[in-house]
C-alpha cells in the first residue's frame, strides 16, 4: 500500500462548507472546483483528490478524523469503507468513540498470583492495626458463648 495524499477533518469540513455555499449561489462544478482551488490553495491532481474525498467524506461524516488516498499493491485488499476511484482508494478514518475502547485487565504488582493481600492466612477480611487487637477485639474474642439449653 502505497499513501498518495491525506486530507484532515479540517480541511475537509472547510471545503464541504465553501462548496455548499457555492452551490447555493448556482455555481456550476467547474466554478465550484475553481473556486476551492483558490481558496485552499490547491491544483491538479491535488485538486482532484480533494473533490473525490468530499464525496467520501460527506457519506462518512460521524467522528471522521481524515480521508486517506493510497494505491494498493497487487493482491493487496481494500479496507471496508474504502471507495475505489480508478486505481486509488479513498479511506476514511474515524476517531474512537468514546467509552469503546476496552479497558485492559487489572494485573497485580509484584509476583504473587490471585490478588490476595491478607496476612498470609487467606482471609482476606479486613485488616485490624499492625500492633495488634486492641482490649475490645480481645475481650470479644475471648468471651466463651453462652450455653444452649
């Protein structure tokens, strides 16, 4: 795949503005195509491709990013969206959408597998102070239950 040229959403979105407005004002394409020319400074074969990529991008204009002409090598498939002029392909890209992209998986530090951080008997409870229980925790923790009966 050899990159010809690339237009940005900017460019794009400026051009398909001017063309609007000339089209409303009965300008014939060949106007049309002249007066882009002048206005973002472009000719031939440029000229051309910028034309062909309007097409593109007003078919395509939901989070478009760019318009991507490129000449495929022989045996060489054309992406999905791709719209095939001659022998160039005019693609479209897009911007991510947001909250699409996936999250990657939550990993541990260190070397220990399965994310358990108690003491090292399992558990995984929560933690009570470093120094140890305090009188309460003790107190609890000793007192025998009442009998049943």
């Amino acid at each position: 795949m050899k990159a010809v040229t690339e237009f940005s959403v900017f460019t794009l979105n400026s051009a398909i503005q001017t063309k609007a407005a000339l089209t409303a004002e009965g300008k014939s394409p060949e106007e049309i195509q002249e007066s882009l020319g002048k206005s973002l400074k472009m000719e031939g074969e440029k000229l051309g491709y910028l034309i062909q990529s309007l097409e593109v991008a007003s078919t395509n204009a939901q989070n478009l990013k760019r318009v991507v002409i490129v000449k495929l090598n022989e045996g060489e498939k054309a992406p999905v969206k791709a719209v095939q002029v001659e022998e160039l392909h005019f693609i479209p890209e897009f911007f991510a959408a947001a909250g699409s992209v996936p999250k990657p998986a939550a990993q541990g530090k260190g070397g220990r597998q399965g994310g358990n951080r108690g003491g090292g008997k399992g558990g995984g409870g929560p933690k009570g102070s470093p120094w140890g229980l305090s009188p309460e925790e003790k107190a609890a923790k000793n007192k025998k239950p009442a009998p049943v009966g």
